[in-house]
C-alpha cells in the first residue's frame, strides 16, 4: 500500500490516469495488427483503402475519445498533486504521440 495517496504510483492507478494511455497503445496495436494483415495478404504493409477501413476508423475513435478523459484528468488532479499530475500528462503525451508517429510517418 502506498502511504502517499498523492504519490505518482497512487494517481496512475485511477481510471483517468490509465485510460488514456491503455487507448493509445490499444490504438498502436491496432495499426500494428493491420500491417501485419496487410503483409499476410500479400501488400507491403498497411493496405490503403477507399474507405480507410475498420482499422483506421478504430484508431481515429479511441485518439479523440481519450481527449475528454485527459481534460477531466488534468482539471481533477492538477491542483492536487501538479507534479505527479505532470509526470502522467507525460506519460499520457508520450504515449498519444507514439500511437500518432506511424500514421504521420507512414502518410495513412
């Protein structure tokens, strides 16, 4: 148990906190299991559709849907605990910005 429920470890653990993150990578999963498709079926990678597909609509959901959870995240905790609340916006940052990389690098 922690003794500081303030700490970085105590506020990680609500679902505000790990929701977001749990988003992006299921999102970076999900463009991984469709190159992975796409590559099984004989294309170089992630096949471009005409209608972008279940993949690409998938990640686009779980991209903006995290973005109300990150505000109501930052508006709770920022003045309870800023700097363990920063630490998680990082994390939360980072992870949106790795789930983001392959489509900007990629041009999907």
């Amino acid at each position: 148990m922690d003794p500081n429920p303030d700490s970085f470890r105590a506020i990680l653990k609500h679902p505000s906190a790990f929701l977001p993150l749990a988003m992006s990578l299921t999102a970076l999963t999900t463009l991984g299991i469709a190159a992975i498709d796409g590559i099984l079926h004989g294309a170089h990678g992630i096949v471009r559709e005409p209608d972008e597909g279940t993949a690409a609509h998938l990640w686009q959901l779980l991209m903006t849907v995290q973005m109300p959870i990150v505000a109501f995240f930052a508006i709770k905790w920022l003045r309870r605990a800023p700097r363990q609340t920063l630490g998680v916006l990082a994390l939360q940052a980072g992870a949106w910005l790795a789930s983001c990389a392959p489509v900007y690098f990629l041009n999907l």
